[in-house]
C-alpha cells in the first residue's frame, strides 16, 4: 500500500522516526510522497533518495552525532565565546557540518538538487524569519527569484534543520524582480528551522487530496514524550532560551492535531531525550530506534485508512 507521509521535527530524536519507518516497510507500506521539518525534513530527504529503513540504521549507527556541532576554536572560550558567536553569527554552532553531512549521503543516491527526486515526492519546511512566513520548500523558492530545481537539497535541509540561535540562520539573497527597487540590506532574508511555524505539517498533503485519481491516505510519525508535559526549569538566559525554543517547535501545531484525529498518526515516545541532546550515547540512539519501531507496528497492526478528510490549512 502507498502512502504521503509526514514527519515532525525534533532534533536528534528525529532518529526515533527510522525506527517507525522500518514498521511500515514491514507492514507492506510504501512511500509516495513524503515531507518533514528540521529532523523531520533529514528522514523525508533520505527516503526520498531512495533509502531504505535499515539504510538508515546504519548510517544512524555510523554517525557521531556530536560531530555535527562545528565552530571556530576562538569561539570556544569558557562562557565568553559561546554568547560572542551568537551576538556576531546569531547562533552556537554553523550548521555547515549538517549540510555536508546530509548532502554526502544524498550525493550516494545520486541526490543534489530537487531536479534529481521526481516532483512533488519532497516538501520541506522552513521559516522566513525576515518576512514572517512559512516556506514550503522547493516550491516557494521562487519567492525569491531562486530556481526551485536548481536548489540543493541538503541546503533546503539544513534551512528546516537550523533551530533558533542554536545553528546559524540561513542567508537568501533574492535574485532578479525580487530584489529589484530595495536596498543590499534589504535583499537579504533568514532562514531558520521551520518550527518556527510548523513543526509537524500534518496539513500539507491534504491539499492534495483532490488531485490524481486515487486517494493516498496521510500518515504522520510524530514524536512525544516526558518533555513535552513537564516544566521548563528556568534560571538563567540560557535555561529561558532553550525553554523557549522547545516550547515553541512542539506547540505550534497540536491544536490542528486535535482538531483533526489522532487515527493517521504514529505516536513515538522518545524517552525524556532533549532535542537538542547531540551526545547521545549508542545505547541512547538504538532506544530511540526501537521505540520508533515498536510504536509504529502497534499503530500499522491496527490502522485502517480512513476517507480523505477534506481539510486544509
């Protein structure tokens, strides 16, 4: 059976999400189109690519996940350096490490730019900081005079992948009648991860619920846990910032959810880890995978697609 499905974001929990995307290939499911935000965006990318769920084991398994937190060495002075780097480049850590990382493995299916995936398999989401608004990525990419084709893929992952002040926003300069009649300041937009808006677009595919001849039920993966319920403790900037960011990529979307129905999504505890917890152990990692696992063979062993829901957003 296919299906459209959708992936939220969540830092490196998003590794819970390979573990339910191994029950649906067991449950017979195949992936039509697909979509996510921030780590959402990485397994909606990957499987676009063409990779299977153990594909994703391994290089989950393969890869140091603290190795994806790069900066200079200057900034790396005690206390000091951190607050500099995100006073002068708005964020802890690059973001470029993630991008090199996601364009190599895209680059062995033969993946650069969204020319190389069929059209319409792959959205991703992200947030124009600088205007305010949702992008829905590669299609809004003309919004800015950029060429939705010719745009890498792992750039527009790393956009949805950029979580406030924790990685550097990504710069757009608009290009052609976009940029015409504004200042140089003014032809550059931010870019940061995209659950800023939205965290888990559950909305997005059912505004293709008319098109084609046959209905593809929605299926969302989504991840939740002890942290979502449990207050923030707060006491100092930092604790206040990383209470704020969290707060505002798991809140934004859980009226729609409600709204909705809970029937067409897969609902994954991720242990009490943060999102933003880059050390994880080996051990931690393979828990996080076989929740993911376990919670979506209960979720396909009792699914049963529903009609389409004729909502949109």
């Amino acid at each position: 059976m296919h299906i459209n499905a959708v992936f939220e974001g969540g830092g490196v929990k998003g590794i819970s999400l390979a573990g339910a995307v191994k029950a649906a290939e067991l449950a017979g499911i195949h992936f039509s189109r697909v979509a996510g935000t921030s780590s959402g965006s990485i397994v909606a990318a990957v499987l676009a690519a063409g990779y299977s769920a153990d594909e994703m084991k391994t290089i989950i398994e393969e890869t140091p996940f603290q190795s994806l937190l790069r900066r200079s060495s200057v900034f790396n002075t005690r206390i000091i350096g951190p607050a500099l780097r995100v006073l002068i480049k708005k964020g802890l850590y690059s973001g470029e490490a993630l991008e090199n990382w996601v364009r190599k493995i895209l680059l062995e299916r033969g993946v650069f730019t969204f020319s190389d995936i069929p059209y319409g398999k792959l959205y991703i989401v992200a947030s124009d900081i600088t205007n305010g608004k949702l992008l829905v990525l590669p299609d809004d990419l003309r919004q800015y005079g950029i060429n939705p084709s010719t745009f890498p893929v792992a750039k527009a992952v790393r956009m949805s992948c950029s979580i406030p002040y924790f990685f550097d926003p990504v710069i757009l300069r608009l290009i052609g009648p976009p940029a015409r009649g504004k200042s140089l300041s003014e032809q550059f937009v931010y870019i940061v991860d995209g659950g800023l808006f939205s965290n888990f677009p559950l909305w997005l595919f059912d505004r293709h619920l008319k098109e084609g001849p046959e209905f593809l039920p929605v299926v969302g993966f989504q991840m939740v846990g002890k942290n979502r319920s449990e207050p923030h403790q707060i006491s100092g900037a930092v604790s206040m910032l990383t209470a704020l960011v969290e707060t505002m990529l798991s809140a934004q979307d859980e009226r729609y959810i409600e709204q909705l129905n809970r029937e067409r999504t897969i609902k994954i505890p991720t242990l009490g880890i943060s999102t933003t917890h880059f050390n994880l152990s080996a051990e931690e990692s393979m828990k996080l995978y076989d929740s993911g696992l376990k919670a979506g063979k209960q979720f396909f062993a009792a699914w049963q697609p529903n009609n389409p829901p004729g909502i949109t957003k």
